[in-house]
C-alpha cells in the first residue's frame, strides 16, 4: 500500500481571509504538483483531507487529476494539532493506496510515528503543496519512498 502524505498549498493571510482559502501561488504550485503526479502514473482514489478549506481544495485538485470523478472526503483527525495515533491505527485496516491532506505538524509527526514510531524525531521536511510517499511493506512496517516539492517541478 501507498500512503501520499499531502501539505495544503500556500493560503492566503489569515488577515485578509480568515477561513485561508489557497491562494494563487497555492493553487499554482498545486495544479504543478498534480500535473507531475499524473505524468507519473500516481493513481489514487481514496483522497481524504482535514476539512479546512485550504486542505480541501487542495484535495480536490489532486483529485482532478489523479482519479477524475472522485470527490475527496473530510476525515477527522488530520487537523494541525491531532493526535496521530488514530490515523495510524485506521490505516492498518486500509488495504488501498490513500492520498491525505493536512497541516503540519499533523503530517510531519504522522511520518515519524510511522516510520520511526516516534514522533519527535523528524524523518521528512514538508512544504506547502509538497507530497511524501510512504509504503507498507511486511508486518505493516512504513518506509520513505519519495518526497516531492512545488519547487523541483515549477
């Protein structure tokens, strides 16, 4: 199984939206990312994202592109500050590759527990729009296969 772990893209200021929409760099460095992953064949239908709206539309244009006709759902336990316990014991009933988008230091803390089970020591560097992806391999154990940021591909 694979686990795309996903940023939300650059928002705008709290100060001028307080909901955080993406802004147009984020949208922008996004769509590249998306684009990127459809040219390498990256397939993934169960996209799942915190419910933030700067996450779901990020969800939704990754969505566009690696499963047309899917619509990413809300998931509860990827907002910034959750414990990454639950998400890590719902995966390992979860057989098919998933795609979820969150806010650090969710997902930085999500990584380390996964594939160091600690999550205090840090195992990767996320980037608004970056993805990490995980596998699974025996006995469930996690390992770092790639990592990709707006900034190599635009």
């Amino acid at each position: 199984m694979k686990l795309y772990l996903v940023q939300h893209g650059k928002p705008v200021p709290k100060e001028k939206n307080p909901d955080r929409p993406l802004s147009e760099q984020g949208i922008s460095d996004v769509e590249q990312v998306a684009i990127f992953l459809k040219k390498a064949q990256v397939k993934c239908f169960n996209i799942l994202h915190s419910g933030k709206t700067r996450a779901q539309e990020t969800a939704e244009i990754l969505a566009r592109a690696l499963s047309p006709g899917t619509e990413p759902q809300q998931k509860d336990g990827l907002a910034p500050l959750d414990d990454v316990r639950p998400i890590a014991q719902w995966l390992k009933g979860e057989n098919e590759d998933c795609m979820l988008v969150g806010h650090l230091p969710h997902l930085g803390k999500l990584v380390s527990y996964l594939v160091v089970h600690d999550v205090k020591t840090a195992v990767a560097s996320f980037q608004q729009g970056c993805v990490v992806c995980l596998e699974s391999g025996e006995n469930a154990a996690w390992t770092l296969a790639w990592m990709i940021i707006p900034q190599i591909i635009t």
